[in-house]
C-alpha cells in the first residue's frame, strides 16, 4: 500500500479492485506501529468504519495477506453469484506486536481459495472498524482453459484440400 498518503481512503486506486471501508495509515504518523507493525515499508491498510470488501473485477483463484488485529479476524471469499465459496479465520483473537494473545506474532498471512473463481472478499474484525491492519495482498488468477485444437491430421487435410482446390485448373 505504499505510495498512497496517509488518511487516504481507498476505492478504486488499484486497477481490478474496489474496496470499500478502507483507509491507509503510515508509521509515524496514523499508524500506531508498535502494536501494529507494517509487514513492509511504512503503510498498511485498515478498516474504516467497517469490515473491508474487496470487489475484484475479474475472478481469481486464491487471495492472501498479512493481518495485524486486535479482535478475532474473518476473511470470507465470494463467488460470481456473490455466495460464500471459502472463509478463514485467525488463529488468535489478538495478535498486536505487544499486547497480543501469548503465542501470537504480528502479520499472520490468512488465506482463501476457491478453483471456480473468487470475485469478492470481505475481512471482519470488529463490526465497527479500526480494528486491524492488512499489508501485502495478494491473488493468483483463475486459469483459462485453451480452446482444444483439431487433430495434426485434420489441419494437415485441411491444407492439402485447400493447395488442390488452387492448383485445380477448368477442363
């Protein structure tokens, strides 16, 4: 999330996503980042009022990243026809950099996958936001099948057919 400024709401900044109830803070300034450390660089993402959806413009196969909370997290995965495909939850119900759950370590990577296509994702912490940090989201798309190409023999029918039909001289 670097490269935004601090307070930036986020929307449709990055090509293919929306998200909604979304804010980046940056250490030093918003980001209380000793109980919230950056997994990298100095900005994470927050939810802001809100669980975070991200709405992906086309489907992928899996989407990760790494979550600092303070209250037990849900990352719920949807499908095209927006119903629940995958769903994760953290394993602490706190996992802050100094006051979190005995055990717990900052930036647990959670993630879902679902091989028919993810289309949306929604992260839940505490129903009124500003209760965890994200960094380093990824996804990995859904594989196209290739359209099956007609037999060697065929083409190779094909093509002779087509130099005879030129050649072909009228009696």
């Amino acid at each position: 999330f670097e490269g935004f400024p601090d307070s930036t709401v986020l929307t449709t900044q990055y090509s293919g996503l929306t998200f909604s109830n979304t804010i980046i803070l940056t250490a030093g300034i918003t980001l209380n980042e000793f109980e919230f450390p950056p997994r990298s660089g100095s900005n994470v993402a927050s939810d802001n009022g809100g669980p975070i959806t991200i709405t992906l413009a086309a489907p992928v196969q899996s989407f990760s990243g790494y979550f600092t909370y303070g209250h037990s997290l849900t990352l719920q995965a949807f499908g095209s026809g927006n119903n629940l495909v995958a769903s994760a939850v953290s394993h602490f119900s706190n996992n802050e950099a100094l006051s979190g759950a005995t055990g717990s370590q900052p930036n647990e990577l959670l993630q879902v996958s679902f091989s028919g296509g993810i289309s949306k994702v929604t992260i839940t912490g505490d129903p009124a936001g500003t209760s965890f940090t994200l960094d380093d989201i990824n996804s990995t798309g859904v594989p196209i099948s290739p359209t099956p190409l007609p037999p060697t023999a065929l083409l190779t029918l094909i093509g002779l057919i087509g130099v005879l039909a030129a050649t072909r001289k009228e009696i």
